[in-house]
C-alpha cells in the first residue's frame, strides 16, 4: 500500500461527509379527524369508536398523532345535557384517547389538534365563548405556544401553533378567529406562509379543519368563499404554500377519508387529505368534485391515515374499521409524496472536495521535492 496517498484520501472523505445530507432514519405519524359522537344519541360528545382506533393507533407506535378537529360535540348537544359543561366532553375525548397519549401522567405518544367548527360553534357561527375556554384550558399544555399574537382579540396562542419533527417541519392554522356575517371563516395565512418560508425541512404539512377545495361536489370554494374575491384568496395562498414547499395538507370537516390532488399556478402539487373519520356519522361519497381536482381515493369508513417518512418520500397508508368485529384492513390503494431535493450548487458540493484534495496533492509533493 502506497502511505503517501493516505492524507488525500482523508481530506477527500472528510469533506464528503461535510457534504453529504445526513439519512433520515425511518419513522410515522398518524393522522385522523372528526372523532365527535352523533348529536341524537351522544353520552359523552365523543365517538364510542375512538378508544378502539387510539388502541389500533398505539400498536403502530407513530411518533406523534395529528387530530384536524370536531374533537367532540360541542354546542350539539341535547339541551339539558352535562355536556353543556363543555370541559367534560374534552375529559371525556381525553381518557378515549388515553392508549396513544395518558394526560393524567403526560406519557405516551404526543398528540396535536386543532379546533374544527365543534369546538367553536357547530353551526360556525360566531365562537362559543365558554367552549373556545374548554378547548385551551384541556390543550394549551400539550402544543407548542408559538402562534400569533396580535392582542386579547386574536389571541392564537395554544389555537394556532407550529414544529419541526425530524425533517418534517407541520404548522397547525385554526380558521375560527376571523368569522364575517356572509357565514365565510379566515385563517391567518401570512402567518402560514411564514412558518414554510423559515424552515429547511425536505418535507413540509399543513393542517386545518375544513377543506380548501370541495372534492364531493362540482361547486367551486367553500371555505373562503364563492364570490371572486373569495376564489383569488384562495388561489393567491394555495400558491404561497407551494412555492413554500407545502406537499400535504391535513384537513378533515367531511366525514370520510378522501385523498385529492390539487397542482398551483407554479405547478406545484398539494395532496389535500380528509384523513379519517375518527367516529363521527359517516357522510356519503360523493360522485362530482370541483374542476382541477382530482380525486384519487375515497371511502366511507371509520379510520385513520398512517404517513411513513423516508429521506426519499413520504408513503400514506389507510386503515379502516370493521366495527362489526372490530376487525382492521389497509387500504390497498396507497398515496406516495416524493421529495424533490435541490441539487447542490458545483460551487459548494461539487468543486470544493477536489479543489481541497488538489491543494493537499501540491502540497505532499513540495514536501517529497524538499
């Protein structure tokens, strides 16, 4: 073995790390909404399945749960109900959900939701003060308490909230501060667009509780609106979370488990994702959607969505209950989020490894000349 070649090797190896992205090791998180009980029969204002989806769940040992709201009834209760004491109903969503995440002992697998139209008024009215109260007093010590503050009046702290996870960075939007008389909601969209642009991450969520684009019938909008206006602002932000890396957004709001893809003005494709029925009544599918979307799986069962993250793309799979037996199947149909990794500039990646190697080289052979 020739010993001179020995430090151009290790130069070269040293930069290559230094160069290198760094393997992701593999990991999951599951995904799921709308775990609320029927209005006519309801005892508790949860879903009486939900304990056995959080035991499914907590078999697969996901790193984290995302829950995109109606966590529980709500004001859609029967008149008289103890559930009118709004805090029971979240106790009650509390212990069903216990074999993912124990609130009593704050062990287990962290879980992170977002208020839907439930926890602010069921007929998204204006919000229900004492039940908006529940919802932070039961949450705002389990979610990270970065979101807009902007005084007492829109105050979204505990509401609205992003983080990073391994390399996939989720921001988390309640759409109930910003109610108008035409019926229509907002979300803080700058603030959105804000928490993409200031992250690396190769991967890149955005969850809310209603859908941006209507996938069960043809009429356009919904959420922000029908009129002109209405449809620019949604354009104008489906392309900010586009441009800003968004690949998936987490939504729920309809009681089934819908898979969408949607591409911006930029080309950019956004998969919006009804993820599961955690309990609530099931809505039927619905044969037409609104045109640009194309829908790419649907089903009417209860369930949840479980997302595997690779360094190379991120792969859905959906699980649904029998409840006759309590029995699971998995989807054979399964959704798969490439990542598009910017290549690294010659400048950086490319030249500097050989230029640092052909220094040293120069540099061993004015040695062995003196």
């Amino acid at each position: 073995m020739n010993t001179k070649l020995i430090p151009r090797v290790v130069v070269w190896v040293a930069v290559s790390l230094l160069y290198t992205p760094t393997l992701q090791a593999d990991w999951s998180f599951a995904m799921l909404g709308d775990t609320r009980d029927d209005r006519f029969t309801t005892t508790t204002g949860v879903s009486p399945y939900l304990n056995t989806i959080a035991q499914k769940i907590a078999t697969l040992n996901p790193e984290l749960v995302l829950v995109g709201g109606d966590l529980v009834n709500g004001n859609d209760v029967p008149s008289g109900s103890p559930l009118e004491t709004y805090s029971l109903q979240f106790t009650n969503w509390m212990s069903a959900m216990q074999p993912v995440f124990n609130y009593s002992t704050r062990t287990g697998i962290p879980i992170y939701p977002v208020r839907g139209n439930h926890e602010n008024c069921d007929n998204e009215g204006p919000a229900i003060t004492h039940l908006k109260k529940a919802y932070y007093d039961a949450f705002k010590d389990y979610v990270p308490l970065n979101g807009p503050n902007y005084g007492s009046t829109n105050d979204q702290v505990g509401f609205s909230y992003s983080f990073t996870t391994n390399n996939v960075t989720f921001a988390v939007a309640d759409q109930y501060f910003y109610y108008t008389t035409n019926g229509y909601h907002d979300l803080d969209r700058s603030w959105v667009t804000q928490q993409f642009q200031q992250t690396n991450s190769p991967y890149k969520v955005f969850m809310a509780h209603e859908p941006i684009f209507n996938t069960e019938h043809s009429d356009p909008g919904g959420f922000f609106g029908t009129n002109a206006a209405g449809l620019q602002i949604r354009e104008d932000f489906w392309n900010a979370l586009g441009t800003n890396g968004v690949q998936l957004y987490l939504t729920g709001h309809i009681h089934n488990e819908t898979v969408a893809s949607t591409t911006n003005d930029y080309g950019d494709t956004i998969i919006q994702l009804m993820a599961g029925n955690g309990g609530a009544p099931i809505d039927p599918v619905g044969s037409q959607h609104e045109p640009g979307v194309d829908v790419l799986y649907t089903n009417a069962l209860f369930g949840f969505s479980l997302a595997t993250v690779r360094a190379d793309a991120m792969t859905i799979q959906y699980y649904s209950l029998n409840t006759n037996d309590s029995s699971w199947t998995v989807a054979s149909y399964v959704t798969q989020i490439s990542l598009n990794q910017a290549v690294p500039e010659a400048s950086s990646a490319a030249l500097l490894a050989p230029a640092v190697a052909a220094l040293m080289t120069g540099r061993f052979r004015r040695r062995r000349r003196n």
